[in-house]
C-alpha cells in the first residue's frame, strides 16, 4: 500500500465501516491497524494502553463445545475462582445476550447466533477499547449475523468493520472509509457510496 496518511480517532461506540474490493488493501489494513504487519514507510501510533482485539470469521469455532458457556469463560478467565468472578461473568454474558439458561446448557446445544454471542463476550470481556471484524459473517446463517450485530450495538468502544455483508454493514456501521488503490476515503453514507456504485453499473 503506497504512503498514506490517516488519523483515526476512535469515540465512544463509532463503528467505522471499511468498504474494498477484493486485492484492494484491506486485509494488509486490518493487519496493520492490530500490529501483526509493520508499515514499510511512515508509522502507525496507538494511543497508550490502548486494547484492540480482533474478531474474525472463525470467531465461533473458538468456543469448545463440550463446556457451557459460563464454563468456558471461567476456563479461559479463571480470576480468583470467587463467587464474585463467577457473577461477574454471568453479568458479561447476560449482557452479550446469553441468557441465564443458556449459560449452563452446553454450548454444542446452542444456535448459531448463540455461539457468535458467547464467542463476542469472550472477546469483550477484557474490555477493548477497539473491535476489529474483520469479514465475520462469512461463516454465519441469517440467526447469527442478527445476533453479532446485536452485540456490536451494545458494544461500549470503537468498532473497525470489514464486510461486503449489507444486512450487517447497515445494521452496525456509522461511518464508512472506501480502501481503493492504496488510498483510504471517508464517504457521506453506506448508502450514498452503495447507490453510486449502482450507477456505475448503468
């Protein structure tokens, strides 16, 4: 990607919707933004302390579906094994809208769309300051892609978001950024780039 130069200022749940064809850039943007590249030129500032985790198309699979899902956050956040770690993590899931019945059901029993939900708690749970979805609805029936957008509304940071899924870019996305040929854009809307890619067509 040539030098560019782009601040982004992440505010108090801004989900920033990234918009590419394929071959464009975006993989080596999200790549760059979560530090596993370095910039051939110029450099990349992160704020200081600041959390950035990311959430792929494989986001689910992390989940093992042998434990419950309480189970599997206390496995993957034993704390200090106190009554009090434990509901606190029953608040985050119930907050990620995993009900208090599901928590305790085993998670190879669970939809989809709740699987998506324990997975994105278990991203959040460290309190990111950023998300960054990179294309996580490929793998998703139509339950799961309504559940994960739900979840990122309720989402208390900054959001980065790649996806050429419509449905979910309009559900969750406040801004949009256009990567084209080594350029990053701002554009007005999703839906004022969507109806002029249209017109391209005609």
């Amino acid at each position: 990607m040539p030098h560019t130069h782009m601040h982004m200022q992440h505010m108090q749940h801004t989900p920033i919707h990234m918009h590419t064809h394929i071959g464009n850039g975006k993989t080596t943007l999200v790549k760059l933004i979560i530090g596993e590249l370095r910039p051939t030129e110029g450099e990349i500032v992160h704020a200081s302390g600041c959390r950035i985790a990311l959430v792929n198309q494989h986001h689910a699979d992390q989940i093992d579906l042998t434990m419950s899902p309480l189970q599997f956050l206390m496995d993957k956040f034993p704390g200090d094994s106190s009554y009090d770690h434990e509901q606190a993590l029953r608040s985050h899931l119930h907050s990620c809208g995993v009900t208090s019945e599901m928590q305790l059901l085993p998670s190879s029993a669970l939809s989809g769309g709740q699987r998506s939900r324990v997975a994105l708690a278990a991203v959040s749970y460290t309190a990111p300051h950023v998300l960054v979805l990179d294309e996580p609805t490929n793998n998703l029936d139509l339950e799961s892609v309504a559940s994960l957008a739900d979840c990122i509304e309720s989402f208390k940071g900054g959001v980065v978001l790649v996806s050429h899924d419509q449905y979910f870019v309009g559900r969750v996305a406040r801004e949009v950024w256009v990567v084209d040929q080594g350029t990053v854009k701002k554009a007005s809307s999703f839906d004022a780039y969507r109806a002029a890619q249209l017109a391209k067509l005609k």
